[in-house]
C-alpha cells in the first residue's frame, strides 16, 4: 500500500488551506456569475511557486535541446511524453493539489490543465525551439491562457474519421484554415490555440488526409471563439467555440512534430492521467460529506449512520476511492519509467470517472431531498462528473479500446 510521505502530507495541508482561504470564498462568482477562474488560478501558481519550477524545467529542456542541436551533447527524450511525465515522487506533489482542488470546483483544474498541459504541454512536446521560446512559458505558468482545440459539431469521439476543419497551403508559404471546433475549453479567453485539423493536398481523397497541429494567436483575421452558454456542469472551465473564416496562419506556426495521430493521443494521454486525480478528488469530497452528514442527521430516533445499508456505502466508497488513489500513483511510476501504454492509460481514466460518479450519485442519494442543494456541494461534483466522464474520451469508448487490446478486434 503506497501512502503519503510526511513531506506530501504537508503540501496537501498547505493547498487545503490555500483552497479554504482563496478558492472556496469565490466558488459561487465563478461557477454561477461567469467570472474568469484564471486570477484565482495565477494567484495559486505562484504562491507554490509553481511558475518558478515551470520556468526552471523549460530553461534546462531549452539548454538541453538548443546543445543537442549544436551537436554538443546527444539529445536524451525526457520521460514518457517530454515534458508532462513525472517520478513517482513527483507525480504525488504534483497531484495532491489537484485533488484538494477538485474536492472544491473541478472545472478550475480543467481550466488549468487544458492551458498548461495539452496546450503549452503540446508545444513544449512537439514543437520546435523556437516555437518553445515563442509560445510555450507563458502558457506553463499561465501568464497567458492556452486552448487545445480537436473537437468538431459533427465529430466527437470519431474525431479524426468525421474532422472537417482544413488546411490548405496558400501558395505563398502559408496555410488558409477554414471550420469550426466546439466544446473547447478556455477558447473564449485563449491568447494561444493549439489547433488539430486536416491537410487539405489536391489529388488526396479525404480520409487520407494528414492530420496536422497549428498554433493560433487570438486576434487573428478570420478567428473568432464565442461562449457556449447554458452549461449546467462544469462551469468553472469556460467552454467555447473556435470558428475559423479563411484564417492565414504562417508556415512557422506549423507544429512539426504533432502530424499524424500520435501527436495529439500523446497530449490526451497525459491529460488522462491528471482527469484520474480530479475524479477522486471530487469523489473523496463527495465521501466525506455523506458520511458526516449521516453521522448528524436523526431518523426513526437514531443517525442514518447506525443503518447497515449507510455503512455499507460508505465503506464502498472508501474502498473504490483508496484503490484508485492507488492505481493513479503507479500509472505515475509507469509513465516515468515509459511502461504506460495508452490502455493502460484508458482503464484508470474510465475507473477513476466512472467509480467517481457513481460515488458522487451514492452521495447524493444519501442526503436526500437536501443532495439536490448546493449547500452540500454533493450535486455539483455529480454534474462536474457527468462531463468528466464524457470528455477525454467516454467511459464506454474506454472500454472499446480496452476490448480491441484484449481480443485484437476493434468494435469502433
């Protein structure tokens, strides 16, 4: 059983007080007003210090690659997926307070994730030195906040199969993109887009067309990202729109090393793994809350604690969530030492989700008529957790690549 270090065990005190103090105070504005999560979010990093260590490790990739490419020194591949993979010790720190967060408002570390680590994570991954340079810090600490855009009105989890959104070279050394991405988080406040789409080539029949990443900057003619209003879950992470009208984007802004379907599986990979922690994170908070509130409230002359059925459920909870904690931090150690393939990968992002929810539903059922009110917070992980468990991949698209790894026989 791997459990928290003292020197862990501290860091979560730290965040939990940082998130009872600065975080929770302002939860309501931010999930109910519309207000922008990212002050919050900025306020967090750098009272951890977070964008100092971000700043430390670009520096050092950016001196190691910039020596490999002076021929200097070989380049040696960092980790599983460059810059994102982490040590087992590293991965708990890193994790810990992406859980105390979520026990709160998942959809901050959505906003936070989607920024750092598919955008700023997909550039510092595939791109070049001077994109890095260029682009890559100020999303890592969100000076500046980044979008990741694959998804598409008409295609969800076929996203490539039904992609419509295209590139074509404009004659000059440039691209013209024209289409339309929806469900992007942070799109409407995005200074920098990490856009996925197709290579519109004459004489290439549509589905063979290559798969291509560019990074946008906003402002750009034609580029525009309105909300997409009436959420009911998730509201912390602002979802919006990207719309493309003939937008010219350079040659320079080509991601070279994201063509093809790796690429942009690399950067999901990653994001699954820290979609694992949030999960618990909200089912712990969900857990907790059941089990003091069975503890306080009296029926028939005696807490709902002292029926088996109650104890039953809390005990379930408290196991599915001790596992799961546990499996995250070996996927951490696995994805450090490159023995995590993407199964493994899909087995604890669809574990971790749909045992999360169920919890967040367990919980809600045991309030009762009071599980429907905000004032516990229990309804609002459970709607959190709908979306969780429908983005970065379903929870039965999980499923389909776990079966094809097992039989050799896709079922998509």
């Amino acid at each position: 059983m791997i459990e928290w270090s003292e020197s862990q065990r501290m860091i979560q005190k730290m965040v939990r007080d940082f998130v009872e103090k600065e975080i929770v105070p302002q939860i309501d504005a931010i999930e109910y007003e519309g207000v922008p999560p990212y002050d919050i979010l900025r306020k967090m990093i750098k009272t951890f210090g977070m964008d100092a260590m971000a700043k430390m490790e670009f520096d050092k990739q950016i001196a190691r690659e910039e020596a490999a490419a002076r021929g200097e020194v070989k380049e040696k591949k960092e980790r599983a997926e460059g810059f994102n993979a982490m040590a087992a010790e590293e991965a708990a720190m890193r994790m810990i307070p992406i859980i105390e967060i979520c026990r709160h408002a998942q959809g901050l570390v959505t906003a936070m994730g989607v920024s750092v680590g598919l955008g700023g994570g997909a550039i510092m991954s595939k791109g070049t030195i001077e994109q890095k340079k260029r682009w890559a810090l100020p999303l890592l600490t969100l000076e500046k906040v980044g979008a990741w855009a694959i998804s598409e009105p008409n295609s969800g989890s076929d996203a490539f199969g039904q992609m419509k959104t295209l590139a074509k070279r404009d004659g000059k050394g440039g691209y013209i993109i024209t289409g339309a991405k929806t469900w992007i988080t942070n799109g409407p406040y995005a200074d920098t887009i990490v856009l996925i789409c197709k290579l519109d080539e004459e004489g290439v029949a549509p589905e063979q067309r290559k798969i291509v990443s560019f990074i946008l900057d906003k402002g750009m003619p034609g580029l525009s990202a309105p909300v997409i209003h009436g959420k009911v879950g998730l509201r912390a992470a602002i979802t919006g729109e990207i719309v493309m009208d003939q937008v010219l984007v350079p040659e320079e802004n080509l991601l070279p090393g994201a063509q093809g379907l790796k690429g942009p599986f690399g950067c999901l990979n990653n994001a699954r793994f820290g979609i694992c922690w949030g999960a618990l994170g909200a089912a712990e908070a969900c857990w907790h809350t059941a089990r003091q509130y069975v503890i306080d409230r009296k029926q028939f002359d005696k807490p709902l604690a002292a029926n088996q059925l109650v104890q039953k459920k809390l005990a379930d909870m408290q196991t599915e969530i001790t596992l799961g904690i546990q499996g995250a931090l070996r996927l951490g150690r696995m994805m450090d030492d490159g023995s995590a393939t993407p199964e493994i990968v899909s087995l604890m992002k669809r574990n971790s989700c749909g045992k999360a929810l169920d919890i967040a539903r367990s919980a809600r059922d045991m309030l009762g008529g009071n599980g429907i009110s905000d004032d516990f917070g229990v309804i609002r992980h459970l709607v959190n957790l709908e979306v969780v468990n429908t983005y970065e991949g379903t929870h039965d698209v999980h499923a389909l690549i776990l079966g094809r790894a097992q039989t050799g026989i896709s079922a998509f």
